[in-house]
C-alpha cells in the first residue's frame, strides 16, 4: 500500500478543480437556448456529456440545432461564438484558489497543471480566472495526444518538472480520470471532492485524501512534512483517509 510522504511538486488538474466549468458551459447553453427560442440550458448540455462527441466539442450544438429543425450555418456559427464567449465569462476561480496557489508557490513548491482540454482552451481560461501565472508548467491535450487516465500526460508533467512520481502528489475532482492513474503511478492522491459534478457517490475512490475547498491542500501539506511516525492520516475534510 502507498504511503503519502513529503510532496516535491504539484499536478493539479483544472476544469472543476480550481473553477466550475460545469457551472459556466449551463450559463453559456442558457444562452443559446434563450437567443434561439428552443429547448433549455439542460437539454443542450446533455448533449455535451454524449459519447459520440467530446466534452469540448462544438458539433454538439451542431447536433442540438438540426434535432431542433432549425440548423443553419450562420446560426450555428452565432451559437457558437455565443458558446465561447458566455462560457469564458463566467470563469471564475473558486473561493481560496488564488490565495493557496500564492502560498503553495511561496512555499516553493513546482506547480503543474494537467488538462484534457486543448491549449487554445486552456490558457484563456487561466487568464481570466487570474491563474496562469502560478503554473511552472501546463500540459494540455495537444501537447501528448493522450487524455486522462492514460499516464502519459502525468508522466510528461512529471519529466517537465524532474520529479518522481513518489515525490509528487496530483489534485483533482475526477476519482477516474486523475485519483486512479495517479494511484497507479505512485503518486500522492488528493481527490478534490467539492469539484465532482459526475461521480454518482462522490466518494474518494482509492484517493489518500479528500477535500472539500482547495484551500485545505495547505493543511494537508503541512501534515505530512511532519514525522510521520505515530500518525494517522487523516482525509483532509475530516473524515477517516480509509
């Protein structure tokens, strides 16, 4: 069984984990269906959670207008823009989130962010929430053409950093796509669970941590630079780690 030891350096996923994308692609799916008249905001966001597209994918609003009997291209390239433009500018760091990425970099810790989304997503999305430049690296889809929980991304993250698995510790909202294949890898697991929108039993999975607001990850670091000797390790939101 992995012990969690003294972390070297962060991965730290980003869509859920340090802001509610849910949140922002429901406002930008209201607002498609308000300027065009059909369906609602949770009918069209249910096309995104499809398996026959991405999550990411444009051509899911492509789907919901012909299914509607009211497609055109220029209606599908004013829904679109409609799509980006609403969903970036309701991105906004949870509460906390600025404040501990400043202390985890005072602290001198490598932050690295690790995202299935494209880099032309990605990095606006940082902006406007006020993160990018607290990430030492960022490792988006185009950058490995692999998505979580392949370990190649996490890999590539940790090569960029010099650091090894047993020495990094990886934060994020998805028990599947990042508290496994870092389990897997050997890395310290910290299961974001106030992020998980889709997990039925939001449970930590097989995580050596859970919490319940970024902010408890410098807590949770302090621990375990303590001697580990005679303590228990308790899930950072209080409740038993097991």
């Amino acid at each position: 069984m992995h012990t969690p030891r003294p972390v070297q350096a962060l991965l730290i996923d980003m869509d859920n984990t340090l802001f509610d994308l849910v949140g922002a692609k429901h406002a930008a799916c209201r607002a498609i269906t308000e300027k065009t008249g059909v369906g609602d905001a949770d009918l069209l966001f249910s096309y995104f959670l499809r398996r026959t597209r991405g999550f990411e994918d444009p051509g899911n609003i492509l789907d919901f207008l012909v299914d509607e009997g009211i497609y055109s291209d220029s209606l599908f390239d004013m829904c679109s823009a409609l799509y980006r433009d609403v969903k970036l500018s309701h991105i906004e760091p949870y509460p906390g989130v600025q404040k501990t990425l400043k202390r985890l970099v005072e602290r001198e810790y490598p932050l690295a962010l690790v995202t299935d989304a494209h880099r032309i997503d990605a990095i606006p999305r940082l902006e406007k929430a006020g993160l990018r430049d607290y990430f030492d690296q960022v490792v988006t889809y185009d950058m490995t053409w692999k998505k979580k929980p392949d370990p190649v991304p996490f890999l590539y993250a940790l090569r960029r950093m010099n650091t090894a698995p047993g020495d990094a510790m990886i934060v994020g909202d998805s028990p599947r796509r990042d508290i496994a294949p870092g389990k897997d890898l050997g890395m310290t697991t910290v299961y974001a669970r106030y992020g998980d929108r889709f997990s039925s039993s939001r449970n930590k999975g097989r995580a050596d941590f859970t919490i319940d607001e970024f902010a408890q990850l410098i807590p949770l670091l302090s621990d375990l630079e303590r001697p580990v000797k005679g303590r228990r390790s308790p899930c950072a939101a209080g409740s038993p780690s097991r």
